[in-house]
C-alpha cells in the first residue's frame, strides 16, 4: 500500500515563484491536512479538508492555497514564494476527524532562496 | 502559542535505558493524546495514543502515563535500543475537531 505520496520530496525555488506541492492518499480517507515543519518547532497546520469540496485554515494559512477535487488528492499551492516559506512539508489523511490516526507522507523539503 | 509544552528538547540514554519524555497542556477540551515517532527524511508514524479515560497504555516496549489533574502526560520506552534513535512529538486534540497540536519534538539518541 502507498499510502500518503507526496512530490516532489525537493525543490528549490527563487523569491517570487510558485509552486504546488502535490499530495495523493489511496486509503479512501475524507479527511486530509497540510503541515509544515520547521527546526525545533513541531508541526503546525496549515489547511485541511473535510472532504472534496470542502477546505479550510488552519494555524498558518497565509501565503498558501489548496483546493480538493477529489478524494484522493489535496494539493498545496504556493503562489508568490517568499523565504519564510522555507520549511519540509507534510501531507497526511485521516478516516475521521479529531481522535484518529492520522497517516502522513514523507514530506517536500522546499527551500527559497 | 504552543497549546502543547514538550520536554526535554534532547535526550541521550545508553542502550536498555528507559527514556522519559514529558509533555503538558493547558486545554482541558483535549481529549486524545499520541505520540509520534519520526525517523530523518520520513514522515512522523503513530507510535501510541491514549485518551483521558485511562491512566496508563503499554503497547509493546512504549508506554504512555497520563495525569489529567495535572494535564501532563509522558512516554517510557522500556529497553531503549538503538534504532529507537529517532524524533518523538507528542500531541492533542479534540475529537470533535480536526488539528493535531503538536509539541516542539524530542531527539532521542540511544547509544550502544
């Protein structure tokens, strides 16, 4: 099983360029989230999704769009890259929401330069 | 504001040690706990979870306490080995809500 595919695992970008980073689940999973992870900092949330169609903020959404076609895939666009946007990225999908397992990708190590 | 407060930042334990890994928070709206363990270059997997109703769960050689009067909870890994060396956040959330809030992480380093 694959699981959480996430790509690409690394990009460089310049300041002012965009990007998506693309995220697919194959466990049927209605909910999915974005996070991203910054040395010594944990995770924090950036978007998620309930379903297709439905998406919503999370703790730092600024800067970053998504959208959910489908229930396989929840990409993250980035749309003016600045350099605090620097960060390893990661995807994750979960059955339910709040008090379940969520499964996460291996992440998009993105650096703005 | 890191609604989860996780100690300590590093850790090194000699092999067959038991790594102790604290955390505390302050919303009493939480009601599920894991762990997570991340390996370099991977994604955080979930190690072990538990919810308020229970004091203690073991699962294997990882073993979760939790004191909901003092809102803190904390990981024992019995028997530390090696390939135990890995990052380990602890987290929160409410069933009925959809963010995991994590802690800041624990780099755990088990030595031969």
């Amino acid at each position: 099983n694959a699981g959480v595919t996430q790509t690409p695992k690394f990009r460089i970008l310049k300041i002012g360029q965009s990007m998506t980073l693309q995220c697919t689940q194959d466990m049927n999973h209605n909910y999915m989230y974005w996070y991203r992870q910054d040395p010594g900092m944990g995770l924090k949330l950036i978007y998620y999704s309930v379903g297709a169609g439905i998406t919503d903020k999370g703790e730092v959404p600024n800067g970053y769009n998504v959208s959910r076609s489908t229930t396989e895939d929840f990409p993250l666009r980035l749309e003016l890259a600045a350099p605090s946007q620097t960060s390893v990225y990661f995807c994750a999908s979960s059955y339910g929401q709040g008090g379940q397992p969520q499964h996460f990708g291996d992440g998009t190590r993105l650096s703005i330069l | 504001q890191q609604q989860v407060k996780q100690s300590p930042q590093s850790l090194i334990v000699q092999k067959g040690g038991i790594p102790i890994i604290n955390c505390a928070y302050e919303n009493t709206a939480f009601d599920y706990f894991p762990w997570y363990q991340q390996f370099p270059g991977k994604g955080p997997a979930l190690l072990i979870a538990i919810r308020p109703d229970v004091s203690e769960k073991k699962e294997g050689r990882f073993t979760i306490s939790f004191n909901k009067s003092a809102k803190q909870f904390s990981l024992h890994i019995m028997d530390s080995q090696p390939g135990d060396s890995a990052t380990y956040f602890c987290a929160a959330s409410r069933n009925s809500g959809y963010a995991l809030n994590f802690g800041k992480g624990t780099s755990l380093l088990v030595t031969p």
